[in-house]
C-alpha cells in the first residue's frame, strides 16, 4: 500500500490572481521526488515562474523525506536544461528514447540533492 501511496502522481498549480500559470507534475518516489510536464504559459514565461514552481515542489519533497530531485530533458531543448542547471541540477545520464514510428529522442537525466 505505501509503495502505490509513493507513486501517486500530483501536481502544483500556479497562479496569478484567479488564473492558472504554470503547473508540474510530479511522483514520490522512494528517496526522490520525479517531476515532469513543468510549464508555464506563454505570457508568463520568463518571469520567474518554473523556478518558483520548482522552489516549491522541492520543499515539499523535503517535507516527505525525499533527499533529491529528478527529471529527464529532451537534449534539444537546451532552455529547459539551463534552467535546471541554474538551480543546482546536473545531468547523469542519457538515453534514446525509442517512439512509435521510428521517432528517436535524445533525453538526460537530471538530479539536484536536496539540503
């Protein structure tokens, strides 16, 4: 039972007033908190939003005991990588993902250890 309490997926919503403007899923895992779908809508985008989003996913990751956080990154979007970076993630490792119709997606894995 605790393990499928764990792998539970959930989100954190920002807003701006009334409106929704960015949001992250994430799973507790284990040791870790493993986020993915971090966005931010277009008009809101770089002012600061994915990092408090983020800000906020890892303090609750503390609260639970998670000692680090993870996500994978398409290689190509070289933005979301200098994002995570900024705050401390580094990349660990790094795969092909193999699509439906021969699509091939270079993805790494990032990591940040949480304090």
């Amino acid at each position: 039972m605790r393990k499928a309490m764990e792998e539970r997926e959930q989100a954190i919503i920002a807003f701006h007033e009334t409106l929704p403007v960015g949001m992250v899923r994430f799973i507790l895992r284990s040791d870790a908190v493993y986020f993915y779908r971090l966005s931010v809508i277009p008009e809101k985008q770089g002012h600061g939003i994915a990092k408090i989003i983020l800000n906020n996913l890892e303090e609750f990751a503390r609260e639970n005991g998670k000692n680090k956080a993870v996500c994978r990154v398409r290689k190509n979007v070289e933005r979301n990588i200098k994002l995570y970076q900024s705050i401390g993630f580094h990349i660990f490792d790094h795969e092909t993902v193999h699509k439906s119709g021969g699509i091939n997606i270079e993805v790494v894995s990032m990591q940040k250890k949480l304090k």
